[in-house]
C-alpha cells in the first residue's frame, strides 16, 4: 500500500496539484513513520511556501537532530521566514572544513565501486552471492555518504546567507567558498560568490582552478570526465569579465559551438556582459534585447507598446541591470520609459523595477527623483550592486562629493571584490583634490582589476604600474585615473605613458575606440605640457578621425567635424584640462566637441606659423559650445588673442616686414604696449594714416572671418575653393 501511495502523491506533484500531494503524504507518513517520507511531506510544505507548516512537521519527533536534511530543510525554512537567527542556531557558525579532504575520497571510491572496480567480483564461479549484497550495501552506503555531503554543502551555503543578512561579509565569504569546495555541484553558493562581487577578478580565477571538478559522480563514469569539463566551462562563464578575458572567451566559444548552447540566454547575457566591459554599447543592447523578445507572447500575457519591452518579465534578474545599463548608455529614452512602465505594472514588488525607473530618471536629468527611486531599489535589494552604484551617481552628479563618497563606501563594503566602488572614490577625492587619497582608492581598484599582487607600499605598486613595459591588464578605465593624478602631480611623463597603456589595453581587449576619444585627448594635453607640440596636434587629429569615424582633422578653411573629449580646458599653466571621469565622463557631446576644438586650437597657436588654423578651430569650438554661459567662455577669449595675432601678422605681411624684423621691433616694444594689446588694443604706428590704416585692416579680417564662418558651415564648399577665394581676396587688398 505505502508503495501505491508514493507513487500517487509523486504524480500529484508532478503535475502540480500540492493539495492533493500533502494530502496523500499525509496518509503515507501516517501508515510508515518514516523520516524519509516526513522529509519529502515538508518538502511539498517548502515549495508551496508553507514555511510554518514544514517546521511544525520537523519538529516533531526529533527529526531536525536525528536527520541531516531534515535540520537543513527546517533552518531553509527559518531563512525564508527571515528568522536568521533561529536558521544559524540549527546551523550552528562552523563548517565542516574536514570533509574538504576527505569528500574527493569518498567520491572517489564511490566511483571505483560503480564503474571501475576489479573485474572477478562478478565473474561467473567468482564471489558468492554474500559478496554481491556485501558490495550493493557498501554501494548503497557510500550513497548516502554522497547525499551528507551535499547536505552539508547546502548548510554551509545557508549559514552564509545568514552572516550575509548580519553584514559579516569575510565569513558569508567563507562559507560560500566552503560549500563549494565540499560540493563542487553546489551552484546557489557559487552565484553568490560571483554575484556579490565577494572576490576579486584574480581570486575568482585562483578559486576556480582550485575545485575539485573530478570529483562529479554521474551513473555513466564513462561521462565523467566530460561532466566535469562541462561544469567547469559553465562555471568559467560567470568568472568576472576582467579576469582572464581569453579563458572566458574560450569557454564561451566552446560552449556555443561543441554543446550548441549559443541561443541560450545564459550564454547570450555572458557576450553581452563583455562586449559592455569593451564599450560597444548597440551590440551589446542588441543581444540583450533579443533575450526579452525570446519570450512567446503569444497569449498577450503582457500588454506591451515597445518591441524592446515585449516579453519583459519571466527572465533572470541578472539581465535587467545590464540591459538598463545599455540603455541608458544608448540614450534609449523612450525604451526606458516604457520598460519602466511595464515593470511597475507587472513586477511592483521587483528591485530591478524601481532600478529601472531611477535609470529612466538619471538618463532625463531629474536627479532629485532618480535618488528616490534607487534608494528604493536598494532598501528592496541590499545587494544589489547597480542600486547602490546608482545611488552614489546621483550624488556626484550634483557635485555633492561628501555624500557620493558615503554612498561608494557603503558599495565598496558590500562588493569587496569589485574594482568600481573603489574607482568611483579615487573619482570624487580626486574632484575635492585629495591627491593622496585618490592615488591609494586608484591604486586599489588597479590592483582589484587586474590582479596584480601588491607587494610593498602603494609607491611601489604605482611605480610597478608606469614602469612595466608589457601590458598590466585589467580595466582601461583605471590607468586613465591614475595618469590623470599622475598629471595633477606634475608626473607628466609617466601620466601620458598611462593614457598610451590604457589606450594599448583597450584595444586589445577589443573595446569601441570611439569611448576612449577622452583618454587620447588626455595624452595630448600631457604632450602639450611637456611640449611636443607636433606629437600633441596628431593625438587630437586622431581623436577627430576617431570619433567622426575616419575623417580628416578640419584645417583653416575645412568645415568644423564633431569629435567625443572633454571639457574644462583652462588657460592656466597649471589646469590639467583633464576630465576625472576619463571614458565614463558624464559631460555631454556638445561641451565635449567644443573642447576638444579649443584644445586643438590652443596647440596651433603654442605651435608658431598656424595662426590662420588656429583661429577657425576656436572659431567652431565657440559655434559649438555657445556663449560664457554654455561653455565657450575659454574658447571666447582664446579666439579673441588669436584673431589679434593674426592681424598682427597680416600688417606685418602687408608692409614686406621680415619675422627678424618682428623680432626686433617685439624686443624694442615697451610693456605697456604688450600688456595694451593682450587687452585687445593693438600698438600700432603712430599718425592718422597708420590709424586708419590699422581700422581698415581690423574691419578687412572680421569681414574675411565672417566669410571663412559661411565656408566652414557649408560643406559643399571644400578647402580648395575656399583657399583659392582667400588667395584672391587677399591679391586684391595687396593690389589695392
């Protein structure tokens, strides 16, 4: 009968009528009194969240002392209770650290007995029929020794989660890294490791060479091998994409082509993943988005009004971060909006919903309303890394440094091993110039990223990291903050050996160049002070070609070409010009176009001889940026002492006067008269006819400008035509 009864309540679960599962449990229980099928009653309880229920039946008879999965069922249950303390108390906080050692023996003889042992045990006139059961019972024992193990895996993964819940992140650490090593299937705890962050890029690295994936027991031993590979390839694919990018991009292939796993959404959202750590954002978006259209939605579940939102719920949380991401990146607004409607209609009590509305907030300026709802986000999830990442945005974005560090310490402190949270807090002491402090938080995310091992003082560190000739590793991001403090200390050497590495490990990782426009320009602003002019002006040609995707710089006479840089170019010797964010800089395209034009223009005129070049690069850079108040203010005022040198140079080209003769008359000219012209009154001869002589020349150079503007915004006009009517023009002054 009991035999009858089990097979009845498992066809009752498996076709998910609980009910009538519990129901005939019951009677089963009631008929046996065995733990087995007291544990299975409370596993129905269990899943179908009838937490109370589940504990009252475990508790009864002693069975969370007497059985190991009965103690681990019932400290779950506390768990999803939010009784942590309760949980820990079955628990207890120690792991069994021994059967590390001895759970690769154990497997190991198991798998001797089933697949591998001497031949003669079952030859015909060999062993007796005694020897046989003695053989299935050892089977049979070593059986259940499998089944402790993983039950004491699943109870170091749990005692993780409740230090987790009391914020003692090293020893959740521990327990999860323990659980794992114990049950190398033990997959909850390894998410969590990786999910968290709880290790760095090199650590990940290090623990996954470590596990013992040949200690996999399937039925097949013949398969083994192949099981254990396969867990590995799976496990190497949740590695951070900063650790070993080649391992991850060789798993990943494997994965797709021998398994043919290359639609899954697991192995999608890993490609996605990278090609978001390189910056190639639309690609990135492109897959992502295909995951959410992945789901038929062909009963209308949904009422979506966006493709990019069809199917946006029954996905893993671990794709709405990433895709938010990309759409923010993409400056996708409307697709944020309309996401972030259909979650809070459909997903109100998710985190990733109000991640998502903060995002749609951040990505439309509203800050005040963005901070809400990530702070929302976060008190839902306090582990989810993007809400508080998120968060501390919101501050820095309103230049509220003391706040934003708060917020980063507090995501440094969850997310031990992420490189990010240290990085943002190098960002904001180095905006409150606290050089020394933003130097050890960038040298800390250096060493996080690229799992370079320090040995010695931070000085060390950081003289390891310009002095090494081959490539450092890590995140591109990184060496571009640490050559910008380089540059702030006045280390201007080593600064531009940084940006030159950064931009170096950035192609080799494969990155979009187009977002690293602000490092090159940060290489050409340290060019620039240690006064190699020529290799200075190729840098920022490059950044022009760059960004327009290949174009030519624009010379004198050639239409203005947008370009991606950075702003707060200043015309102080001692202003770095530098964007603290690097590549990740919030400024908008149009500041970043117009500046870097002014810095283009600043080394045409530092240069000699380029005067003409100069003054239509800071031309557009004041077209683009506007007046004081939109930016130009800089680009003004340099555009102002250009156009006067160049009319000095025309009067002087008028008048047949050699650069000696130049030289000379600047050397006999008193300060008074330098200082007058630097405010815009040009010294000129004295007597009316060299008066009106120098007016006329004035009102001749603002009226060719003009003209030189119309050329620059038409672009039909190409510098051929435009320096042939310049040539005439000026034939024609001469003539005259």
């Amino acid at each position: 009968m009991d035999k009858y009864l089990r097979t009845w309540r498992q066809d009752a679960l498996n076709k998910g009528q609980h009910d009538a599962a519990i129901y005939i449990g019951d009677k089963v229980l009631a008929l046996t009194n065995n733990d087995a099928d007291a544990f299975w009653l409370a596993q129905v309880h269990f899943g179908n969240n009838n937490f109370t229920r589940a504990l009252a039946l475990l508790s009864r008879k002693d069975l969370i002392t007497r059985s190991l999965s009965c103690r681990y069922l019932a400290a779950h249950c506390y768990i999803k209770q939010g009784r942590y303390d309760q949980a820990l108390t079955i628990l207890g906080e120690d792991n069994p650290t021994h059967l590390i050692t001895t759970s690769h023996n154990a497997r190991r003889k198991l798998a001797h007995i089933n697949g591998h042992g001497p031949k003669n045990v079952t030859q015909r006139g060999g062993k007796t029929q005694r020897d046989r059961i003695e053989l299935s019972e050892e089977r049979e024992r070593d059986r259940e020794s499998e089944k402790e193990l993983k039950f004491q895996a699943g109870m170091c993964y749990l005692r993780g989660l409740c230090f987790a819940k009391r914020n003692a992140f090293d020893r959740a650490r521990d327990c999860y890294k323990d659980a794992v090593r114990i049950d190398v299937q033990c997959f909850e705890a390894f998410e969590q490791l990786m999910k968290n962050s709880m290790l760095t890029p090199a650590e990940e690295l290090a623990f996954l060479e470590d596990l013992d994936f040949e200690s996999i027991r399937i039925d097949d031993q013949s398969l083994a091998q192949e099981a254990a590979h396969f867990t590995k390839l799976l496990y190497t694919t949740r590695l951070s994409k900063y650790s070993s990018p080649a391992t991850l991009a060789n798993a990943t292939e494997t994965l797709s082509t021998h398994y043919n796993l290359a639609s899954n959404p697991d192995l999608l959202l890993t490609r996605a993943e990278t090609l978001y750590t390189q910056c190639r954002f639309h690609e990135a978006l492109a897959i992502t988005t295909s995951i959410l259209n992945s789901q038929n939605n062909a009963d209308n579940a949904i009422d979506t009004s966006s493709s990019n939102t069809n199917a946006s719920l029954g996905h893993s949380p671990r794709l709405y971060p990433l895709h938010l991401a990309l759409l923010y990146e993409t400056g996708s607004h409307n697709t944020l909006f309309h996401l972030s409607h259909t979650l809070s209609t459909h997903a109100p009590h998710e985190s990733y919903t109000y991640l998502a509305i903060g995002t749609y907030y951040l990505s439309t300026f509203r800050i005040a309303e963005a901070r809400r709802f990530f702070s929302k986000a976060s008190l839902m999830d306090p582990h989810s890394a993007a809400a508080w990442i998120g968060f501390a945005h919101t501050f820095a974005a309103e230049g509220e440094h003391d706040q934003a560090i708060a917020a980063y310490s507090t995501a440094a402190r969850l997310f031990q091993g992420s490189h990010l949270p240290q990085l943002f807090l190098g960002m904001q002491h180095l905006a409150l110039n606290n050089m020394q402090l933003a130097w050890e938080y960038c040298l800390a995310a250096f060493e996080m990223s690229s799992g370079a091992i320090k040995n010695g003082t931070d000085e060390d560190l950081g003289t390891r990291i310009f002095n090494n000739s081959s490539n450092v590793g890590g995140d591109p991001l990184v060496l571009n903050e640490v050559g910008v403090i380089l540059y702030h200390q006045a280390n201007l050497g080593a600064a531009a050996k940084l940006f030159l590495e950064a931009l170096e490990l950035a192609s080799e990782l494969g990155c979009n160049m187009t977002a690293w426009v602000a490092t090159r320009a940060n290489l050409a602003h340290a060019l620039r002070r240690l006064g190699r002019l020529k290799e200075s002006l190729a840098e920022f040609d490059e950044c022009l070609r760059t960004a327009t995707g290949g174009a030519a710089p624009a010379s004198a006479f050639e239409p203005g070409r947008g370009m991606t840089a950075f702003a707060n170019l200043s015309l102080t010797g001692t202003s770095t010009g530098l964007s603290p964010s690097g590549a990740a800089s919030g400024y908008d395209e149009r500041n970043l176009i117009g500046s870097i034009h002014t810095s283009r223009g600043l080394v045409l005129l530092s240069m000699g001889g380029r005067t003409r070049e100069a003054v239509m690069a800071l031309h557009e850079a004041v077209r683009v940026l506007g007046g004081d108040a939109g930016g130009g203010g800089v680009a003004g005022t340099l555009l102002s002492r250009a156009m006067e040198f160049w009319a000095l140079e025309d009067d002087l080209e008028l008048e047949g006067t050699e650069p000696v003769i130049q030289q000379q008359e600047s050397a006999e000219t008193p300060k008074g008269a330098l200082r007058s012209r630097r405010k815009g009154k040009e010294a000129v001869p004295s007597g009316a006819l060299a008066t009106a002589k120098h007016v006329h020349n004035d009102r001749r150079i603002e009226d060719r400008m003009d003209g030189d503007a119309d050329d620059m915004l038409d672009a039909a006009l190409g510098a051929v035509t435009t320096n042939h009517l310049a040539k005439s023009h000026l034939d024609q002054i001469r003539r005259a």
